[in-house]
C-alpha cells in the first residue's frame, strides 16, 4: 500500500529500491483535494516482514511460534512517516481487526487507544484467539491512533446480525466525513 502512494523521490526503502510509484504509474491516484481513507481488515497479525527468507517453509520460528515475531517486522513509524508524509493530503486509517469484542473507541481517542494497547491480551507474542481464530493485531492499532479513524473488532456481535457490518461500515464512513470537514 505504501509503495503504492509513496512517489519516486520517497525516501522510504522497499525491498531494496528507494522510492513508489505515487507520481508514476499511479499518478492522480491522490488529489490535493482529497481525504486518503485506508481501511484494514483482518482479523490476523499485521506482519510486515523485512526480510522474506522468515516466510520460506523450513524457517525458524519465533519463540511463541509464530512466524511474525516484533523484531522481524518493518517498525510502525516507517508506515506513520510515510502516510504524513504524502504531502497536504489528509490521511485518515481505520480498521476492523483483532481487539477485544468490547472495543468501540471514538475515533481520534488516543487515550482509549492506548488503553486497548495496554491490554495483556493485545500483545503480540502468545495468547488465545479473541474469536475463532481471530488474534491480536497491535500494529494496526498503533496505526490508527497515529492517523486517527476509527477501531472496530472483527469479534464484533453485529457483524454476524443482519446489517451488523453496514452498520459498522457506517460508522467508519461517518469518522472519515468528520475528518475530511475537520481535519487537526
């Protein structure tokens, strides 16, 4: 996604080639204009690795043993200086992913994001799933408390009621008017 939007004179690395394709084969994709609405949907670990020999089949795994361990992964800010980056552009990310069923924050609370982060459940390493195999993603949290939208839980009762998910969907289509007519 980042390399998607980033433009050629980027500073950022990807896989070993400086710069995106924002001002090249995706020129126009973002307009001065306009709110950048990114939403993450999963319900696993963001695992940004750096380094893909960890995803060949043979691999050590990490201690708890899962593949995606912290100090394997792209840190969180190479993504937050990225999107700011973009230039004038108001960027804002949601996401439906793996906290607590409990967790409805206002969007743009990084007081009650932080609460979520502070968590037991939410770290990374070990832990039971929060709903079928859903599992903590601490990583797309700390990325909408950087951009504020709003965090929803794939362990959310509404989203197996009728009109559960358009009512969430909702919700995140409400927190991105707010911020494309009230940016900070």
């Amino acid at each position: 996604m980042l390399r998607a939007l980033a433009p050629r004179s980027s500073d950022i690395e990807f896989r070993g080639v400086q710069g995106g394709h924002g001002d090249g084969a995706n020129a126009g994709f973002l307009r001065d204009d306009a709110v950048l609405a990114i939403l993450f949907v999963n319900g696993h670990r963001e695992c940004s690795m750096a380094d893909l020999s960890h995803l060949e089949l043979g691999a050590p795994s990490c201690d708890d043993g899962f593949v995606c361990c912290e100090e394997r992964l792209l840190p969180v800010d190479r993504y937050v200086h990225g999107l700011t980056s973009l230039g004038r552009r108001r960027v804002v990310v949601s996401a439906i992913t793996g906290v607590p069923g409990d967790v409805r924050p206002e969007a743009g609370d990084r007081e009650a994001l932080d609460a979520v982060l502070a968590r037991p459940e939410m770290e990374v390493s070990g832990g039971r799933p929060f709903c079928h195999h859903v599992v903590s993603s601490p990583r797309h949290v700390q990325l909408v408390r950087a951009c504020p939208g709003l965090l929803r839980s794939m362990c959310d009762r509404r989203l197996s009621e009728r009109g559960g998910a358009e009512q969430i969907m909702g919700e995140i289509g409400r927190a991105i008017a707010r911020a494309a007519c009230h940016p900070e």
